[in-house]
C-alpha cells in the first residue's frame, strides 16, 4: 500500500504552536491516520525527515523547537511503531530547514546545509552511516552555496543524489552581503565526495521551499511552487539524461 507520512508541524497565531504527532496518508483509501507512538521526538517544524525503505523506518534529524533550532537524530520503526533516539558519536550543529535524502546504494543518509542557530547558512555535508552508526562530516571541493529551503532526492534508475537549490546567501564576518533563489541542479556522489553543478539553458524562476519529487517511470525530477521574488504555483520537469529543465 502506498502511504506518506509527516512528523510535527506548527501553527503561527502571535506565537508558534509546536506539534509532535506523527501522520499517515494512504493514497487508495484517501485518509489520514494519527499514529499513536510513546516516546516521541520533541515537537518541531522544517526538521530533516526521510523514509528508509529497506528498514521500513524514518529517520529524523533536528528542526526548529521551543527552545531554539535542535540537534537530534531519531529513528521510528513501523513494525514496533516505536520511535528510538539515536547517540552518535558525532552529528551536524543544530539546524533546520537542510536537505536530506536517503542513498540505498551506499545504505546512508546525506544531509546538505540549513538554517543554524546564528541565521547563518553552512556549507557543510554530512553522511550517516548505518553500519557505524555514526554521523562523518565530509570534505567535498566546491559545494553548493550554503542555503536553506532547498531539496535532495535519490533517483534510483541512475543512482544519482540530485539537488535543487533554495534560498542561498554567502557571509562575511559574520553579516550576509549576497543572497539568492535557486539556480541549476546540483548532485552530490557519496562515492567520490564530490558535488557537481549540472548547467542547464533553462531553470525556473529563482525559489526556495519548493515541493521536489523524483518520478521513477520516466526518470525525471518534478518541481513545484516555492518562495522567492513572489509565491509560485507552477510545475517544472528536469530530464536527467539531458540535464535540461522545462
């Protein structure tokens, strides 16, 4: 059965309300389920979620709570309906609103940037590694701009991390003196360490926060809506063969 699920979420009413409920939706029978769990993360938003297929789990990193932006890495289990907090030995800072994907080809998670606790914006890379249960802070040469709003899938018919950028801004001693939207899809190789910025003739207007999904049947990303000079509310097809957005 077809389903997706979401954990936390706040409302904004001169003050945030923070949740901590984890959802289901299941697409043949169009309903949500609150999944009633013991044990759960602190209520959040924009925290980093992903589905690990092979595991049937999720697995969660940080997010912005209460009490500032969080560092914190959970896994929820749906055959015991349980969620565990893990204790690494090293992990990202604190932050919301990064990338993060799942490569079932090297069995880790890839985290990208994010907003931290200072507004800054890093440039940093992370991979969790489940055989040593243990976040690595990589080193690739010429990352991306450190952003936020921005997103990461996994194209499993070209085992490609492919990322789509999002509010990007560049700091110097300690002040913001650049910022921007978007730009050309980005990809990340676990392998090599390496980030490649794929140039295309056309992209979307610039945007962050944007919906990015990876459509298996034709192998191809889906881009839709986002923030940036205005609310956008259209669709964009980036063909990974060609390296071209239309």
């Amino acid at each position: 059965m077809r389903e997706s699920n979401f954990y936390g979420g706040a409302h904004w009413d001169n003050g945030y309300t923070f949740y901590g409920e984890l959802w289901s939706y299941k697409l043949e029978s169009n309903t949500w389920t609150k999944l009633e769990t013991n044990n759960n993360p602190e209520p959040r938003f924009n925290s980093m979620i992903v589905y690990i297929p092979g595991r049937h789990q999720l697995f969660l990193f940080g997010g912005f709570t209460a009490n500032d932006r969080i560092a914190d890495t959970w896994i929820y289990d749906f055959e015991s309906n349980r969620w565990t907090e893990l204790e690494p030995r090293n992990q990202p800072s604190p932050r919301s609103d990064s990338c993060i994907a799942y490569d079932p080809e090297n069995d880790v998670v890839v985290l990208y940037s994010g907003y931290l606790v200072d507004d800054s914006h890093t440039q940093d890379t992370w991979i969790y590694i489940f055989e040593e249960e243990n976040w690595i802070l990589r080193n690739p040469d010429n990352p991306p701009l450190g952003q936020y709003g921005h997103y990461i899938v996994y194209a499993d018919s070209t085992d490609q991390l492919l990322m789509y950028p999002g509010h990007w801004s560049i700091f110097s001693n300690g002040e913001m003196v650049s910022h921007g939207f978007g730009g050309n899809i980005w990809e990340y190789d676990v392998v090599e360490d390496t980030w490649t910025e794929h140039i295309s003739d056309s992209n979307p207007p610039g945007r962050y926060w944007g919906n990015l999904v990876y459509d298996s049947t034709d192998n191809r990303l889906i881009l839709f809506g986002g923030n940036g000079a205005i609310d956008y509310d259209d669709t964009w097809v980036y063909n990974i063969e060609e390296k071209s957005m239309e």
